[in-house]
C-alpha cells in the first residue's frame, strides 16, 4: 500500500505497473471502508481480475486470485481490511520468531522466554499529544515570539508518530487538505502550534486507473522558503514521504497512512 508502486514504476511494462496499481487503489479504499466507495472498489477489483489473466495466463489464476472478489462484501460487513484480516498477526510472528534462538523445541522456548519475563508485550496506543521528553530550545518559532517558548520535537497523531528531527515522520496532511513538513512543535498561550512549510504543488502520481490522489497518494513539490504556524489539532494524517528518482526538480511521492497501528 505504501512502496509498491514506488519501487517499480520505472522497472515493469506499462500494463503490468496498471494491473498493480489497480489492485493498490482497491485495497486502500478497502483499509478505508467508506461506504461510498466499497462499489467502486469492486470495480477496479473486478478490473485487475480480467487483466491479470490477459497478462499472466488462465494458469496462474488460483483461488487466492479469485478470492479477491468477496473482499467488498467482507468490507461491507466487518468494516476496514484491519478489522479482519491476518496482518498483525503475521506481523507479531516476527517477534515470536525472534525470542526462538535454536532450532529445536521452539514452542518451548518461547513458553520459556514468556515465564522468564522476556515477553516483548505489544504496545499501548500512544496518547494523542506532545512527548514531554522531547523538549529543545532549537526553534524555529515565529517571530516575536521568546526563545524560552516551550518547544518539542516529537508528539502522537493517530498513534502515530510526528518527529521533526526525522524527515520520515514529519510530514503531514492537514485539515484543510494542504500538506505540510513541521519543523518545529511549540505551545502559545497553553495551545499547542506547529511551525511548519506548505508544498504549494500537490498533484496526481499517476491517473490510471484513477487519480492517484483519490487514494491518497499525492506529487509533492515546492516547499515553500517562509514557515506558517498551524494549530496542533490541525494534523488530520501522515504522510509516507519517498524522493522522485530521475526528476529534474525536488520532488516526493507521498503517501498517506491509513492502517491501524
């Protein structure tokens, strides 16, 4: 959902990148389960069926293939994909996997590493807010207002976290529908602001099968020079930023982040 389309754009066939990108934009409106779109989704489900065949043959078209097609109705039913699916299991695998250390009796040892307290316990979700221990004196801050303003680095949207000091996790969509990369987090008048630049160019990645930003993947470029100040409760959802390789000016895919953590 995030760096699929990203990492072969420039390598497959036209029609190959299509028949991907369909399936794509299905399942992110699918992890959103707006009940407005679910049609449609089926729609571009159905279409990646009928071009799968014609590019991969009749042969490879198995069950799990075929199975796609009842993803509407479970999505009408049980709501977005990650309230029924098979993803945080297989992703809380990977840390069961890590505490066995040799390949004998590994159902043992991981009942072992449970009663020796070395259970690594799946985290609480994060309290929407500023991280207290990411205070700093660094700015930037708008003007006329004292360097002894309370600033902060890091804070949880959704979960999710926002770090000024990381070009990974500090950009974001706002409210307004403007997208931004927050350089810095401060308080003014006990409300929390963020100091932050607007891409003034937000376009689609691609438009086939449907404008890419429906789905929440946009073409970012130009930040401006000049810093504006939002509110905190402004930031709506993050963005996944990746660099445009072969562009001639600065440009990034972003992609907004819609799974449940």
């Amino acid at each position: 959902m995030y760096v699929g389309y990203y990492s072969i754009e420039n390598i497959v066939h036209q029609n190959v990148l299509i028949n991907f990108t369909t399936l794509m934009c299905a399942i992110r409106i699918f992890s959103k389960a707006h009940q407005d779109e679910i049609s449609y989704g089926h729609d571009l489900i159905e279409y990646f069926l009928k071009t799968f065949r014609i590019l991969y043959t009749e042969d490879n078209m198995s069950y799990n293939v075929h199975n796609l097609l009842h993803l509407a109705n479970d999505v009408t039913t049980h709501g977005a994909l990650d309230n029924f699916s098979a993803f945080k299991f297989e992703n809380y695998l990977f840390k069961l996997k890590k505490l066995v250390k040799k390949t004998s009796q590994p159902l043992q040892q991981i009942q072992n590493r449970f009663v020796e307290g070395f259970q690594e316990q799946i985290e609480d979700p994060k309290p929407c807010g500023i991280v207290e221990s990411s205070h700093h004196c660094n700015g930037p801050l708008p003007e006329m207002m004292s360097p002894d303003t309370a600033q902060y680095s890091r804070a949880y949207i959704n979960n999710l976290l926002l770090n000024t000091l990381s070009k990974g996790n500090n950009c974001f969509l706002l409210d307004n529908e403007n997208i931004v990369i927050v350089e810095n987090i401060f308080v003014r008048r006990n409300c929390t602001k963020i100091f932050a630049k607007q891409f003034t160019v937000v376009d689609n990645v691609f438009n086939k099968p449907c404008d890419s930003k429906s789905v929440g993947i946009y073409l970012l470029k130009c930040a401006a020079e000049h810093l504006e100040e939002y509110s905190f409760s402004q930031l709506k959802r993050k963005l996944y930023l990746l660099p445009r390789t072969g562009s001639n000016d600065a440009s990034f895919m972003g992609v907004e982040m819609i799974h449940v953590v």
